[in-house]
C-alpha cells in the first residue's frame, strides 16, 4: 500500500549569475543628450527552491532566483527576479552521496526598475516593471556530505518570452549551494 504523504522534502539555498546579452541600444534617458547604452544581463544571483518528493523519483518544486543587487539599465537601477513552478524527476535514485534531478517548469520573470523620475521611467522599455512568461529547464546534482545536509551545483535555462529589455530570449544561469531534506531513505 502506498502512503499518501511525502517522502521527501527539501530547500536548498544557492549563488551563481545569469546571463544575457545587450540589446546594442542607446537610450537618451534623462534628455539631457547623453545616451546610456542598455546593458547585458550579469551579475550575482541569488537561488531558493523547495522541493516536495511524491515518489522515490518523481516530485513537485519551486524555484526563484534575483539579482543580489541592483544593476544600472541605461542609467536607471533595476533588479530582474525569475521564478518557477516545477515537475522533478530523478533519474538514478540510490540512497547514497549523489542524486542527479531535472527539472521542467513555467513561471514568470519580472524586471523591475527603480527610476529616479518618471521622466527618466519613459525612456527604458518596460519600465517601473515589466512580467514576462518563462519557461525553465535545469538540471542539478546532490552530493550528501551528511544524512540531510547536501551541496547542490545546478545549470538552469530561463526562456523569457519577448524578453525585449535584453538581447536575448534565452537566459542560463550557473549556480551553487547547500541544501536540507527529511524523509530520505527513512
């Protein structure tokens, strides 16, 4: 008889960056003459994420990943935030140190501007926000260095519909970081 309950449940915390090139545009954004070039999407990102296991292979999470700080957008301040929900499958279970996962998913991702005025906030597409619809994909491994505790280096690939803050649709993002889960193996 199979339970009804979880048989695995875990957070992880990681760091890493994200990437996407420049759309090559010249903003005139104050319109004072000068233009701001539009910048390729970099930096350190932070990444929380849960996951609820519902068989030894198959389970359900949930990511979000965030500029740790602010980036200047053609000389305003702005912060990207992806998010996802998740199916999870693990293609190897075993109960030892390494756990393979994938992970296909849908969301959102949002770019949120921090303008000076609302002048400036005119000039730059999307601007104070804009949401996108994404679709994720990623693939991580779990190296358990202690019956809970575990390490977690991931390669996710953001695909942000008319992402056209950026010249890319296409956003990877490389990250590593520690995690927690009960229920293993028990």
């Amino acid at each position: 008889m199979q339970s009804a309950f979880a048989q695995e449940v875990g957070a992880y915390l990681n760091v890493g960056s994200a990437f996407a090139t420049s759309t090559g545009a010249r903003i005139d954004t104050y319109s004072d003459g000068t233009l701001y070039k539009t910048p390729a999407l970099s930096g350190a990102f932070g990444h929380i994420g849960g996951d609820v296991f519902l068989s030894k292979r198959i389970a359900v999470g949930g990511e979000i990943s965030w500029r740790l700080d602010q980036g200047d957008y053609a000389g305003i301040p702005y912060r990207p935030t992806f998010y996802s929900a998740d199916f999870i499958y693990r293609p190897a279970y075993r109960k030892g140190r390494w756990e393979p996962e994938l992970r296909a998913g849908i969301g959102g991702a949002r770019i949120h501007f921090f303008p000076f005025d609302d002048l400036s906030c005119a000039q730059a597409p999307g601007c104070p926000a804009s949401d996108h619809f994404q679709q994720h994909l990623a693939a991580a491994a779990r190296w358990y260095f202690a019956d809970h505790f575990f390490l977690r280096p991931a390669i996710d690939v953001h695909h942000v519909d008319n992402l056209y803050e950026f010249g890319s649709s296409w956003v990877p993002e490389f990250s590593f970081g520690i995690g927690y889960s009960v229920g293993r193996g028990e």
